[in-house]
C-alpha cells in the first residue's frame, strides 16, 4: 500500500482493533463515581436548563446518523426525553420548523460534512441551539456549534467508519446518563450504566478474539449477491449500521429492515439465496425476534445471528453487558463481518471506490 497502516494490513483493521482504546478515551473522566452521572466538558448545559428540554434531535449522515439513531434511542430510554435522529442531509432540504425547546445534536466524525454543517447554519440561522458530537478538534461542524463533546477516538483514515461510530454510541450513552440523571433517571440505575460503560472496553477486546471465526464466516457469506439485516428497537440501527458497512467494503447488495415489519413486504424475498443476518440480543424482544427467525428459516432463508442466546455456526455471541447498551458492542462483528468479505473480494478495504472519507461538497 502506498500508505502506512502500521504493522496492520488496512486502516480499516487497524481502527476496528483499536477501539478498546478509543473508548477507553472517550469515557476518561467523564464518569462520576459519587452522583453516578456523566461529566461532558463542552456542554455547558446547567440543570434547569436541562430539565427545560422538551425534545432532542440527532442530525448525521451515513453512519453518524445510524450512531445518532442509537443516541436517540438512548436518550429517550435513560432521559425520557423525546428524541429522534434524521439525515442531516433530507433536514437541511425541508425547511424544518425550529424550536426553542429542542436539542439539536450534529454528529459528524471529519467535522467538514457539508449537509450536516449547512443543517447546523441552518438551524443556527432559525435560533435554534445545536451541540456537536465531533471527533476532528477545532473542524468546521465544531466551530459551528454551540459547545459539544469530542470523541478522543484519534484519526480515522479508512473510509469506512469504525472506530468513531462506536466512540459516538459511548458519547451518546455519556449525554443519556448526564441527562437522565437530571431528569428521573435513579441513582442505582445511574450507577449500573456507568459501570456498564466501564466494561466495555474489555468487552470489544473479547469479541476482537472471535476475528478468525467471523473471517472465516465472513468469506463464507462473500459468495452472495445480496443480504438482509433485520432487527428490532436497539437491534435495528445496528442492522442498518451492519448493511451500511458491507455495501461500502465488499460491494455486496445489503438492506436493513426492522425485523417487526418483514412480514408487510420483504418477507417475500427469502430465499436460499438471501441470508439474513439478524440482531438478537438477550432483551425483552427475545421470543419476537425468535419467531421471526423461525419464519426465515421456514422460508429456507440461512439465518447468521448476532447476539447473546443463540449458538451454532452461524452464530456470532457478544458479551453481556446492560440491555440499554446492546448498540454499542452488536456493530462490532458486523464490522469484522464487512471487513473479512472485502478481503476475501480482493477489493481495496480502506478506499472503497466512488466514496470519499468525508463529503465536503454540496
Ligand atoms: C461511514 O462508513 C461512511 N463512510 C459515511 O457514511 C460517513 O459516516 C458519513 O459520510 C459521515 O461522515 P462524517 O462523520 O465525517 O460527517
């Protein structure tokens, strides 16, 4: 390669394997082991101020939007505030209406996205407050906005994003806890995400020690034209998050669909020559997302499960850690996954064709 990855054969493996340390980053002091809440320094948001926030709109494009949609359902499970992500890129276009009492969050690992920073001048334009959740210190989405919460994920060179989406799920789950806990979140169940988030780092490290089973799966998968990811509540960003990073390495066709709406439409597309990979972790949806794998299965559509509960070849397990947190670890080998079938493709893995890092244009 032209460029240096340092010791690893792409960026893009280097990155997924260095993200025990990003989050170790993005979690240091910032956690509050007396209140069992989070500190953001850049946030500047006092209590009153806080609890006066009536709605929380996540803004990103590509895989900062699949982060923000798990920041959004992170804050309305811990804060109980009403909260949902859109494509910085459809918002900007659709003269939105602004309010005083929302939250807008931009979320962009370069900072030099250019529909999500024409949607911050936007919103800024229309009075609207807008934090940034930025990995690039001092790029334009950060000057932009009215304070934020850098990642410390470090450089990101490969194209397809890893590292940062996972530092942007812990951010999200940091603001979760900081604002949860200013509205009705307990301290107990303060305390029990904190540590949740402590964990995790040892955690990525236990599913990185799966990479010669998920490649070898992977290669597998890599002689399909197409593939489905499915999942349910938490399980559905991290499907799209799973489809988006294989159709950007290993060219491979890959559609995300909630599982609970397969039965209205794609359900006619399983075949033997579409395998769903599925999101099933051990949550309160355990016996829907089962029987929704049954009927796959019934349909002889392969079924490559990743979760907590379910065993065999075609099963990749995580560790446990708290439910709220399942978006964070589940991605992980579905980046293996999308990293190991463009290998075994022969495709340039760190600099996928017809895509650039950041899109800095109109
Ligand atoms: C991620 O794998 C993609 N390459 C892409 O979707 C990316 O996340 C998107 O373009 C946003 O980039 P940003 O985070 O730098 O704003």
């Amino acid at each position: 390669a032209a460029y240096d990855a340092e010791g690893y054969t792409h960026f893009m493996r280097k990155e997924i394997h260095e993200q025990p340390a990003a989050v170790e980053r993005a979690l240091r002091g910032r956690l509050d082991g007396r209140f069992h809440t989070a500190h953001l320094g850049g946030l500047d948001l006092d209590p009153r101020e806080a609890r006066a926030i009536r709605r929380v709109k996540i803004l990103g494009c590509g895989s900062a939007y699949y982060a923000g949609q798990v920041g959004a359902q992170l804050i309305e499970e811990l804060a109980r505030i009403p909260a949902d992500a859109e494509p910085a890129s459809e918002f900007r276009y659709r003269n939105p209406v602004v309010e005083a009492d929302t939250l807008y969050i931009a979320v962009s690992q370069s900072g030099e996205t250019y529909d999500t920073l024409a949607a911050v001048q936007e919103l800024r334009r229309k009075g609207g407050r807008v934090l940034g959740v930025v990995n690039a210190v001092g790029s334009a989405i950060a000057r932009e906005c009215d304070g934020g919460v850098y990642l410390h994920a470090g450089p990101e060179i490969a194209v397809a994003s890893t590292k940062a989406y996972t530092s942007t799920a812990v951010v999200f789950a940091l603001l979760a806890l900081h604002l949860g806990r200013i509205h009705d979140l307990s301290p107990a169940d303060g305390r029990r995400i904190a540590e949740g988030l402590r964990a995790l780092p040892g955690q990525i490290e236990e599913i990185l020690r799966q990479e010669d089973r998920i490649a070898a799966l992977a290669a597998d998968l890599a002689k399909y034209r197409s593939m489905l990811f499915v999942g349910r509540v938490r399980g559905w960003p991290v499907a799209r998050e799973g489809a988006q990073k294989l159709k950007e390495v290993s060219y491979i066709h890959a559609e995300a669909y909630p599982a609970s709406e397969l039965k209205h439409g794609p359900l006619a597309l399983i075949s033997p020559d579409l395998p769903a990979v599925a999101i099933v972790p051990d949550d309160e949806l355990l016996d829907k997302n089962r029987s929704t794998l049954g009927e796959i299965r019934a349909r002889h559509g392969r079924v490559i499960t990743i979760g907590h509960t379910e065993a065999g070849e075609d099963a990749v397990v995580v560790p446990k850690n708290e439910p709220e947190l399942d978006a964070i670890l589940l991605p992980i080998p579905l980046q293996l996954l999308a990293y190991h079938a463009a290998v075994a493709l022969g495709h340039d893995v760190d600099k996928p064709r017809n895509l650039a890092k950041s899109v800095t244009v109109d």
